[in-house]
C-alpha cells in the first residue's frame, strides 16, 4: 500500500473558519496554457509551443446544509453577494502535514434540493485566483547524534539530519545489532517498534552471512509528514 493516506479528515476553511458537514471537496488542478510559435523553419513538421500561462482550477464543495452554521456556509453566502475575495484552507488528514492555501472567489453556491428522503444539500464552487501554495509540513527528524548501531558498525555516510540513506557493515561473526536514535521531538521507530530517544532499541536479527538487512527509523511529529531513515546493513561474507 505504500505512503497512501485516507482522504476522511480533509477540512475546507474559508476566512478562517471550517466550513461545516461537507462530504467532498476538490481538490486544486494546476494546468498551463501554451502559445504556439510554429514557423516554417519549424523542425521535422512538428508543432512548436511555449508554455504560457498557469491557471489554478475551481475548488468545489459539497455537503449537507447545515443552517447552525453561520460563519461558514452563510458566511460564504454573504461574501458571494458582495463579491468578496478571501483566504481559503485546504487541509489534508493530518498525518500528511499537508495543505493547499489561495485566495478565492465564489462563483456559484447552493442551497436546495429537498427530496422526501435525503438530506438538504450544501455545494459551493471557488475559483482560486493567482498562485495556490502547496506545502507539506515536515517533521524535523533525527537530531545530533541522529544514530548509532551496536557492534562497531562501520556506517556510510556519516549520519546526519538530512541523509535519509545508509549503508553500514559488520563483522561476520554478529548476528544481532540494536540501533540508538535521538530527536529532540516526536515519535521514533526502529523497524515498527517504538523507541525512546538516545534509547537503545530491540535487537534486530540480522540474515546469514553476506546477506542485507534493511533497518527503517521513523521520526514522526503530530500533524506533521514523518521523517525515514533507510539503513542496509550487510553482515561481512564468511
């Protein structure tokens, strides 16, 4: 399954506030448009373009009504009446640290639809306009002396806070090692297991003699993406 993260979470602000009860929310497509500068010198019949310039698209939005909230769908109403811009949120589960940030517009909202069986529904479209800021916040990872492992490993590079991939070797005759991380915050594991900071962790096992053992730390922070530390460790041939 790799890094992928569920969606349940994502929360849509709007001047600050959290837009209540919505169910889907679009996220924003980046697109650019290009500008042909064909001639007939132009090479092996081929069409040639630059690329222009870059639009970020609508952001749509769909709920139910929720008519308690008065800062944040009324509040969208009063603002699409006055057709005033603000500052929009969109925030990822929070696991990911991620967001996207732009200045909007509303161009179409809607308050309606009352079948006999369902609930009143809540839609809403915002047009970004100029530059979305996409950002992930990161947790800060390993700190000084980031890590050792037992057994005189021999470790390349150096480990440092922002080399994410190791190699390191032991002697033939060691079959286990423990691994020593240290970060000033958040959580950290050594392949899965919990470990405290500048605490050794469990002995990991190693494979039989000339074989490699992939080691992973994980330094992870609340609301922020985690930070990986890969080791292959190769236990010497006989």
């Amino acid at each position: 399954m790799g890094n992928a993260v569920h969606t349940f979470g994502t929360t849509f602000t709007w001047n600050s506030q959290t837009i209540a009860e919505l169910s889907v929310i679009n996220g924003i497509e980046l697109t650019a448009s290009t500008v042909d500068v064909t001639t007939h010198q132009s090479s092996d019949t081929y069409t040639e373009f630059l690329t222009g310039l870059l639009t970020a698209g609508d952001v749509s939005l769909e709920g139910n009504f929720d008519y308690t909230d008065t800062t944040g769908q009324q509040a969208m109403i009063t603002d699409f009446n006055s057709r005033t811009s603000r500052t929009a949120v969109i925030t990822f589960p929070a696991s990911t640290g991620t967001t996207w940030t732009f200045t909007g517009n509303i161009t179409a909202i809607k308050i309606g639809d009352a079948p006999v069986d369902g609930a009143i529904p809540f839609t809403a479209t915002v047009k970004p306009t100029g530059k979305p800021v996409f950002a992930v916040a990161t947790s800060d990872g390993l700190t000084t002396p980031f890590f050792a492992i037992s057994e005189s490993a021999v470790i390349a590079p150096d480990p440092a806070n922002d080399t994410y991939t190791y190699v390191a070797t032991v002697l033939t005759a060691i079959t286990s090692v423990t691994v020593t991380p240290t970060a000033t915050a958040g959580t950290i594991t050594v392949n899965g297991n919990t470990v405290a900071t500048g605490e050794a962790s469990s002995a990991i096992t190693l494979g039989a003699a000339g074989s490699v053992t992939e080691i992973t730390i994980i330094v992870t922070e609340t609301n922020k993406a985690p930070v990986t530390y890969t080791i292959y460790l190769t236990r010497a041939a006989s």
